[in-house]
C-alpha cells in the first residue's frame, strides 16, 4: 500500500554520508519536529535525474527552505558513497542525502519500482513529498516524467498556490 497525505512516515534507519564516512540515521531523527520536503530519484547520475530532477532543488533549494522547511532531503537506492559523490557533482550541499541501499524506505512507502527489465533491479519511483513533523501534507507521483515531483511544483504547494 503506497503512503497517503495524513499518513506517518515508517521509523526506519537507513545511512547518510557523515564526516567520518557512512553514519546511521533515522527516518525519526529526520522528520521529527521539523517540517522536510523529500524526493526520490530511481538512481544518482542517471540521465533524468542528474539533468532535470536534481538541478530543479539545488537551483530553488533557498526559496523551498525560506518557506519554512527545516530540510531538503534526496533519497535513492543508492549506498552512502555514491550518493555523497552525485552531491558533490551535482552542487547540492544544501541538500541531505539519505541512502535507501537497500529500497527499505521506497518499500516502506509502497514506492517502489522493478526496474529488473533495465538491469537496475529494485528502485525507488520518482516522487517527492512534504511531512510535518513525519506527517505527510503533499505526495507528488511521476511515472514518466518530472512534474508531480519537481521542485517548481514542490514550491507551489509550499506557497499554496
């Protein structure tokens, strides 16, 4: 069953890239207390997800967080390592990367993709969300494409227009 708008994001922990290498961190310590857009690319360096998707926030990452978020967070079924090298290709210090190495957290939120047909195996879809305080506000799904999950339409739903 895929998350909802009212629904709770799962307590789960997954890694992120810290000073001293790869470092724990919860789905709890994320989104508790704070008010966090998060999207989902299906894999870091592929070609929609480096040219269009990624570039969306870092370009807007000021605007998103002048409109009271707390955090921007990316996540893919990518490990700590890889992700921490698409950050800095990508120029997103403003955005936290959450490895979902193993799709834990895309299963979880019932948003994930067998991508085995292409050889990438399982994924996670193309989506972006807000939580308050790890209650979801706004889930915008992609299945082709970058429109619900885009940072322009994140911004729009923050400004709530």
């Amino acid at each position: 069953m895929t998350i909802a708008v009212g629904d709770r994001i799962p307590s789960l922990t997954l890694k992120t890239n810290g000073p001293d290498g790869p470092a724990d961190v919860t789905t709890d310590e994320l989104f508790g207390g704070k008010r966090v857009v998060l999207f989902a690319v299906p894999g870091a360096f592929t070609p929609g997800c480096s040219n269009t998707h990624m570039p969306g926030f870092v370009v807007h990452a000021d605007e998103i967080l002048g409109q009271g978020v707390d955090d921007i967070v990316c996540t893919a079924v990518n490990d700590a390592f890889v992700l921490d090298a698409w950050q800095k290709d990508q120029n997103a210090e403003r955005i936290t990367m959450l490895a979902d190495g193993n799709a834990d957290l895309a299963r979880a939120l019932g948003l994930d993709l067998d991508a085995s047909g292409g050889g990438m195996g399982t994924r996670s879809k193309r989506y972006a969300l807000i939580a308050n305080d790890g209650v979801v506000e706004y889930l915008g799904v992609d299945t082709k494409g970058v429109q619900e999950s885009s940072a322009e339409t994140v911004l729009t739903r923050l400004k709530g227009t």
